[in-house]
C-alpha cells in the first residue's frame, strides 16, 4: 500500500452526501501536484495529511492515489496556517481574517484558537460574539477530527468512518466503544466479520454477550440468504458455536436473550425458556429472525381474509365465457387450460403453474378479456422489470412491478399501499410468481382488498426468489388453495429444444444435445478449463450466435453465470464482453468500474428514493461532465415501466 505525507493545495470536488473528494496534494520534493481520491470529512486546503491507498490510473486523468486511510495534521508553517484557516473551515473566519490572525500571531495561531481562544479579540474586526461563534466552530471541528482518527485507528476504512460518522456524529466514538456489533446492523457494507474485527481490536471478549447476540443475528441472515426463512434450533446453536468458538451454554443464553428481548421468535417456546433450553426438545423448534415471523404470519393471516370475503367480480357462467373466448383468442384451448380459466372465474385465490410451452401466456390473455368483458378492474404485476415488460408486451395492457404497483415512500419508510390504502382492483394477476420471496408477499397480501380475485401465474421450476422463502412452491403444496398444473406442451413449443430440454430435466432425463452444425435453439459446447470457456462465450457472443439467428449482440444476448469471481464470473465477463461489444470511449471510472455510454446495465438493489428497483434494465444514453472530475450517468430505463 503507498504512503503519502503532503498539504492539500485545493480542492477539486467534493461531495458533502457520500464524502467522496477529488484533491491536489503538494508533496515534498514533487513538481507536479498528485491527485487523491477517495472519502473524507469535510478536506481543507493548506490541511496537512498522511496518506494511505492504492495507486490507480485513469483513462483520462492519468495517475491517482486512491485513498483507503488518512490522518490529518495540523499546518506548521504561516501559509499553511492562513491558507487551513481561510478555507471556511471555521465559521467566522474567512481569507481576509486569517491574514490578519496569522499576521498577529504567526505560527502560534492555531494554538491561540486551541488554548487561549479569548486572546483573538485582538485581532482587528473580532468582538466577543465573533469568538464565540470561531469556538463553537473550533470545536465541532475537533470532534470530527477525533472520531475520524480514532474509527481509523481501529482498522476502519475511510469509506466506512465517513458513514459510521454521518449515521452516529459526535456519539460515534461512544456507541463503537460501547458494542461495536451496533456498526453492522446500522451500517450499510460493514458486516458482522468487520465489526467482531473492530471489537476485537478495542478488546471485547469472545463470550460477550453482544458478540453472541449479533453472531446469532449474522448467523441467521446469512441463512436467510441462502433461502432459510427459519432455521432448527439445535442445528443453529450447532453453527453459532462453530462460527464464534464458544461453548454451547453461552449461545443458549444469547438465543434465550434475544427471545425475551424480541429480536428473535422461536415457535412452541414454553413460558419458562430457561427451563425449556437443555431439556432435549430443541429439535421440535424452529427459530426466526422477528422479520421474517411476522411475514410468515401475516402473509397467513391475509390469505384467511382473502379466502373467507365475498368476490367483487360478478358471476359468471364459465362455460358460456370459455367459448367465447376461444373465438376472440382463435386458439383452441387444452382440457387443463379450460380448466384454469374456468377456475379463475370461480376461485378467490388460484394458482396457475406449469413449465416453458405449456400456455401460461394464451390463459392470461383469455382470463383477462373475459374479466373485462364482465367490467372488473384488473391489475397485472410481475416481481421484475423485465418480467413486467414481457408480461405488458403478451398481453396488451399495462403490467408493473410489484415494488411499482404497492409505490414505496421513502417518508414513510415503507410501501404507500397496504391494509389502510389498498390497491383498487377486482382481479390481481401476478405472473412469474417464483420469484416473490416471502417479504414482498406479506406486503402485497396486505395491500389485497379482501373482495379482489388473485391469480399466481408461474413454475416452481424456474428461477426462486432471491429473499428467503419458496412462497409458490409453498402454497402449492399446502394443498389449501386451487391448483391447475399445465403439462401440456404445445406444437409450437414442441419446436423448441429448449423447451423440450426444461421438460426432460425436471423429469430426471439428461437433454437431447444437437450438433453445432445441425438446426436448433439447444447447444451443448464442452470446455475443459476457464480460458477456453471464457473464449468460447466471446466467440459465441460476437460471431456465432449473431451470424446465425440474426439477433443484436448486446440487446438479444444474455450471459449467465453462477459466480461473481474468476475468469468466467461475471465481473470478469462483463469487462470482457464490454471490450468487444462496446468501443465507445465516452465512459466514467469508479474503481476498477468502467461505465460507457450504450452500456446496458441492471439495478441489482431497490433504491425507493429514485423508484428504480432491482432488476430493472436500461442502457446508458449520456454522461455529463458536471465541474471538472465528477460525471453523472444519465440511463434510460426500458423494463421498468
């Protein structure tokens, strides 16, 4: 890691909401003045600083230092002083009274200010409400100067001290000392592994119990992430002990905690949980993050409101609709496909599944005109952008997503939409219904007027949710709600071997595998080692693909990989197919990131404040340059409507 010591000649950019800054530093013995780059507190010029970072270069800016830790010094000599006090650092002092300070006092001015404050008075145009005002000021300064030192004393990044100090101010140092483990719960990025490092260094013990209640936190978020909604309870003590090393009568006493304390649920706990722990029924228990509880129980709760309320949709004779449809859609309809229209018509709640070819589509679109046709109102949504926009293009009318339709408020922290401000609906059609993992159905169920019709649409098969829970899956085979399963391929679909293929494997048959040089839409191209693969993708993405199904490399070609890191991850890959399918040199650097103009890229997190959610997909139309360094994307989103 280099090391730098110099004096902030200016300021470049400097971004007051994240911290991030771009500076000229005057070192010793250099001509040229070094460009620095990362996050701090508030930089001054003439402020003197000792650096850590890493040297990177940028296609346009050349050579900078980007800053992973930093320490700043006070000026030593009358420039730096006059420059450090006149950058607006101290409210009450501007260029004109620095000179005059400095020229008081010389090299003891910041002294004079630290100790014998009263003694500027006799500085030309300073009175007594100046001094105060320079004090106060004084003061907020060093507070922010010491909680920065001490954070990165113990091991801190910049990054992470400028938002452990924006989230806790002046208490930071406090509320760290006091249980460091609050550091991963507040903080976004720093995690349980960075705050037991942080605790270790101000010497917490292995046993104590904030440790322990925030191992078992950490623990079961991370289960969560693997899909776990909740986990058994002697096999969760069992991975608690092996992650923290310590005996199991202390995770007992933690979990036992953080029952009584709330943060956790453990169903059938008898009244006395100490008397309960060790008694040999820990198997029968399963323990829940509190969260996740009271989704599952809520997402029970609404289900029971929906199923037991009268429908909005008047009756309709199904047999009459069914006919009538099948001469608006001209398709003949499968006895299954009858069946699931018929059912919609019928049932308050129903699922619909069935995998690749089997109709999904053609029974939305002949559910939708007969509900229209009878006046109900009908909402489509999908958990994605990009399922929304197919589910919009399928069916002809407007689909949303999930986050979209339920409109989240940032003032509110949570969704607009909910049991007091339903969605106004009669029929709630939500395709792709997999993917929904079990938060974003307790909120959708919530927001369900108790008279509406709801339909699942998907296959229990295809990609799960992302959150914990198997939400479809679950309600299928609870055997409380009306099922249709679609098995039926169609002849259209037939023609597809991708389709086929999806079928065989769910069944436990390996797929029919063509040649490249016979016709088909199912490859199988075998690679030994991740440098061959990775050509073969480049290869497969630039020519063979385009040249022979006439599709756009960027815009029709999707790569998938189960990994983020290595050759064939995907950060690996998207630089690499950056390269061949995007020369455009008009792009913005952040990191080891580069962003070009006609890049297409994804959201990978919900950010409410902007209405842009996790899957949406755009592309990148302009950057503008804005001051001299710092650029903005402009991205046009094309799946999130």
């Amino acid at each position: 890691m280099a090391q730098l010591t110099g004096h902030i000649e200016r300021v470049t950019f400097s971004n007051e909401e994240n911290a991030f800054f771009v500076c000229k530093l005057k070192v010793k013995g250099e001509r040229e003045l070094v460009t620095i780059v990362g996050n701090m507190v508030n930089p001054i010029p003439g402020e003197i600083v000792e650096l850590k970072g890493k040297w990177i270069i940028h296609p346009k800016f050349g050579n900078q230092l980007q800053v992973h830790q930093y320490k700043t010094l006070v000026p030593a000599t009358q420039l730096g002083i006059q420059k450090y006090l006149g950058s607006g650092l101290i409210k009450g002092i501007g260029p004109v009274m620095a000179k005059r300070i400095v020229k008081q006092f010389g090299t003891k001015s910041l002294d004079i200010i630290e100790n014998s404050i009263d003694k500027l008075s006799q500085v030309e145009g300073i009175g007594k409400k100046r001094v105060e005002m320079i004090q106060q000021a004084w003061e907020e300064q060093k507070e922010v100067r010491s909680v920065m030192l001490f954070l990165q004393s113990q091991g801190v990044s910049a990054a992470y001290a400028v938002k452990i100090f924006k989230a806790y101010g002046q208490d930071a140092i406090y509320i760290v000392k006091e249980n460091p483990y609050r550091l991963a719960q507040d903080i976004f990025g720093i995690g349980f592994t960075i705050a037991d490092s942080i605790a270790e260094k101000l010497g917490m013990e292995k046993h104590a119990p904030q440790r322990i209640e925030a191992g078992l936190e950490y623990v079961l978020h991370k289960l969560a992430d693997d899909g776990h909604v909740c986990y058994p309870y002697d096999e969760l003590c069992q991975k608690i002990q092996q992650m923290l090393e310590v005996e199991k009568q202390i995770v007992l006493k933690a979990i036992a905690e953080s029952f009584l304390a709330g943060r956790i649920v453990i169903e059938n706990i008898n009244e006395n949980i100490n008397e309960d722990i060790g008694g040999g029924q820990e198997n029968n228990k399963l323990v829940f993050l509190n969260k996740f509880h009271v989704c599952e129980t809520g997402i029970v709760d609404n289900f029971k409101r929906l199923k037991n309320s009268c429908k909005s949709v008047r009756k309709i004779d199904s047999d009459k609709a069914i006919e009538w449809v099948k001469g608006q859609i001209k398709i003949t309809l499968a006895k299954n496909q009858e069946e699931a229209v018929k059912k919609s018509l019928e049932e308050k709640v129903l699922i619909i599944t069935g995998g690749p070819g089997t109709g999904k589509t053609t029974i939305i679109n002949a559910i939708i005109k007969i509900l229209k046709k009878a006046g109900a109102e009908i909402l489509l949504a999908a958990p994605t952008g990009r399922a929304a926009k197919k589910m919009s293009e399928s069916t002809w009318t407007r689909a949303q997503t999930i986050h979209r339709m339920l409109d989240y408020s940032m003032k509110e922290a949570g969704f607009k939409k909910n049991t007091q401000n339903p969605l106004k609906c009669d029929v709630l059609i939500i395709d792709e219904a997999s993917m929904i993992d079990i938060v974003l159905m307790h909120h959708l169920l919530k927001a369900v007027p108790k008279e509406a019709t709801l339909i699942f649409v998907g296959d229990v098969n295809q990609l799960p949710s992302v959150g914990p829970g198997n939400v479809l899956n679950d309600l299928i085979v609870s055997n409380t709600f009306s099922v249709v399963e679609l098995d039926t391929i169609f002849r259209q679909a037939k023609k597809s071997l991708i389709v086929v293929n999806a079928h065989r494997i769910n069944k436990g048959m390996f797929p029919v595998v063509v040649n490249d040089d016979k016709k088909g839409d199912f490859y199988f191209v075998q690679k030994q080692t991740p440098e061959e693969v990775l050509n073969t993708i480049i290869d497969l993405v630039q020519n063979r693909i385009p040249d022979k199904f006439k599709v756009d490399p960027v815009d029709d070609i999707q790569v998938l990989t189960p990994m983020h890191k290595g050759i064939v991850g995907a950060a690996n890959l998207n630089h690499e197919l950056q390269k061949i399918l995007n020369p455009n040199k008009v792009m913005i650097q952040r990191g080891n990131r580069e962003f070009k103009i006609s890049d297409k890229v994804m959201q990978i997190r919900n950010n409410y404040d902007k209405h842009t959610y996790n899957g949406d997909i755009g592309k990148i139309i302009d950057i503008v340059l804005q001051l001299w360094f710092f650029r903005h994307i402009i991205c046009r989103h094309r799946y999130s409507k």
